[in-house]
C-alpha cells in the first residue's frame, strides 16, 4: 500500500483525517489505531471494489505473519467504530467467499453536506420541539408544586444500565486475546462496585462475541442503555508501555458516543487501566445525567 494521502478525506457521514490518524462526526472524534488506519484507508482507496482477504493480508498487514481471523477481528472493530450494521451495511459489506467491499460514498472532505429537507420543514421541527419543550416545563412545574404541596420527595434517579463488551485484540501479533478477556473482566467488577450503576456479568459480556453485532444491537441484547467497548492496541513506537488501551462509552439507543479515552500502559498496569476506565465512564455518566 502507498503511503496515505494525508488530506482528509469523506466516507460516508464520517471525516477521515489520516495525518492526525483519527475520524469524526459532529462533535464526535474517534483514534485509530496504525493497522485499523491502514484497513480504512485500503478499503477507501478501492472503495465500489471486492477487496480480498489475501490483499489485505499483503497490504495492512505487510512484514506481519498472521491469520485471515486477523482480517475477520479486524473489519469487525472497524465497523463497530463507524458504527455500522453487517446485517444492513452502509459502510463495509461482506462479499462471500470473495472479501469486502467499501459501500460508502468516499471522496474528497470539501464542507459539511447542506442539511436534508427544505427550510420550512426545518422551522416546523424547530415550532414543535419549542412547543413541546414549553408543555413540558408547565409540566414539571405543576409536578413540583404539587410535591411542595404534599411533601413529596422526588423519586430516586434509577442505576444506569451498562454492559461492557469483549476488548478486541488489535495488537500487531493479534495473539493477545487472555489479556484483552481479563481485561473485559477487570472492566466489569469495577463497574458493578459503583452503585450507582447496574452491570451484566462477564458472561453476558463473552457471550456476545464474534456476532458482528452493532452496538445498540449488543445494547438491546444485554438490556442496557449504555454499552462501554474498546481495543488494545501495540504502542505506537517511542511510546514508553507496551499497549495502548482505547476505550468509549455508547448510548445504546442512539450509537452516539458519550465519553472516550486512551491509555498507554504496560501489561502488569492492566489492572489499574481497569479501574481508570471504571472511573472516567462514572464521572462521564454523572456529567451526562446531571439535571435530569
């Protein structure tokens, strides 16, 4: 493969920005590990093209002797970080026993696409939600005063629902799959000390891999509104640990991406990168719930 082209680029609704090695959408910013780049950036450089297993292996993988799962895990994690659907693809479909093919629209970032719909449609959406939005405040006001009236406490704000699904493997060696369950499993005991949050088991967490699920699909599956993901990554070079831990937390009903964090550290920090991640999605969850 050919050194990138560093201007960035449109893929479907996301920007590629391949110099700065990340994606967005909105105000929603996603790193790419150096191999995941690479698997974009190949799929994008012959996108409406069937793209094989062994040409990925020969491109994305050049210098690296491993296995076409390393291709399967790795179009796997990439979908999950576009946010699409195998079943309904709008970004990378599958082409049986061929390969993939990048279906997205890819070209040149100009500016942002004009907004769907004529404008008076938009003023119509703008007059229903202003109407909306002022019943709901008579609403609530009516509801406090009355409570005042009655001495009613508000009712108590319920645990936020989280499931946290498997850690993929996105080293260099794709060999590393005991340290990303532990690290799953980590993940989960620390959640589920924090009560003020309500976590599946493990067990839900492992049970779900190798579905190729979306995450608001994985979200219904596990009957949470909130889904923590995440990879580990070799280190970039120069980088003073071993691994690069990413990790994100996803509404579950919408797929949007509330809070995400990387983390260099070393195999034996894996522990404390748990109890960070734990930490960073409560705090996260708090800022996104306050005032609700």
């Amino acid at each position: 493969m050919s050194a990138p082209d560093p201007h960035p680029l449109r893929i479907g609704d996301w920007r590629l920005d391949p110099a700065a090695g990340q994606i967005s959408r909105g105000g929603e910013v996603v790193r790419l590990g150096a191999r995941t780049l690479r698997l974009l950036l190949d799929l994008a450089e012959h996108a409406g093209q069937v793209v094989s297993i062994d040409d990925l292996l020969d491109r994305v993988w050049a210098g690296v002797i491993v296995t076409p799962d390393s291709v399967y895990q790795a179009v796997a994690a990439l979908r999950r970080l576009l946010g699409d659907d195998p079943k309904r693809p709008r970004y990378i479909a599958n082409v049986p026993r061929l390969g993939y093919r990048m279906v997205a629209k890819v070209g040149p970032w100009t500016d942002e696409p004009p907004a769907a719909g004529p404008a008076r449609a938009a003023r119509r959406v703008l007059v229903a939600g202003s109407i909306l939005s002022a019943a709901a405040v008579g609403g609530l006001l009516i509801y406090g005063q009355m409570a005042r009236a009655r001495h009613v406490p508000p009712p108590p704000k319920p645990a936020a629902s989280i499931g946290v699904l498997t850690f993929l493997d996105m080293t260099d060696t794709m060999d590393n799959q005991p340290l990303t369950e532990d690290l799953t499993e980590a993940v989960v005991d620390r959640l589920s000390q924090n009560p003020a949050l309500r976590t599946p088991g493990p067990r839900s967490s492992f049970s779900l891999r190798g579905k190729h699920l979306s995450l608001t699909e994985a979200a219904r599956r596990l009957g949470v509104a909130y889904v923590v993901d995440g990879s580990v990554h070799s280190a970039p070079l120069g980088a003073p640990h071993g691994y690069r831990v990413t990790a994100r937390l996803v509404r579950g009903d919408t797929g949007f991406v509330v809070w995400s964090q990387s983390y260099d550290r070393s195999k034996a920090d894996m522990p404390e990168v748990a109890g960070a991640i734990a930490g960073d999605v409560g705090q996260a969850l708090a800022v996104a719930n306050r005032g609700k």
